[in-house]
C-alpha cells in the first residue's frame, strides 16, 4: 500500500519518544510551475512527475506528519541538534527547502 499516512505513521511508531525523522520529498509547488511553463529539467533530487506519485508543500506535509503523530522541529530543537547546520536546515527549509525534520513527543 502506498499510502503516505500509512507509512509515514508506521514509520513514526517505530521511533522512540523524542526521535527526530527528516522527510525529504520533492517541493512540488515549485517543480510543478516549471513543468507548466514548459522549462523543467531534471536535476538532483528533482521531481519526476512519472515516478512520484504524490508531491508536498510544506503546508500539506505538516499536516500529514502531524496526523501520524509527529510535529515539525522548532529552531532552538534543530540548532540544538545540530549547530549551525540545523540553523541553516531550519532556514532552508522555512524559504522552501524539501527538507523537513520532525519529532515524536
């Protein structure tokens, strides 16, 4: 089944109070206005419309990571985690970035 409530919630059972998940799924708003004007390329980690059958946004993501009983990492969590890194995966990710880590409390 293929079903991303179904994985995502199988796989967020499995991690232990307090397990950090990163989420990486193609940005579809962005890659989707490419494909319609015509100018789409591959590219790394690029969404390929033949092989994704689902594409997210960062609303439509949280709102599934939050029905499989996860919640999005605050910034003070993700520099705490990971310094600096985290600072710039957070601000990646709030300009757009396909990146997205979540926590289960």
């Amino acid at each position: 089944d293929l079903d991303p409530l179904k994985i995502l919630s199988s796989l967020a059972q499995k991690l232990r109070k307090g397990g950090v998940i990163k989420i990486f799924v193609p940005n579809s708003p962005v890659d989707y206005r490419a494909i319609k004007a015509g100018r789409w390329r591959p590219a790394k980690d690029a969404f390929h419309p033949l092989e994704h059958v689902n594409g997210f946004n960062r609303f439509s993501i949280d709102v599934l990571a939050r029905r499989a009983g996860l919640r999005a990492l605050t910034l003070a969590e993700m520099v705490k985690a990971k310094g600096i890194r985290g600072l710039m995966a957070w601000t990646r990710r709030a300009m757009g970035d396909p990146n997205w880590y979540f926590r289960r409390d």
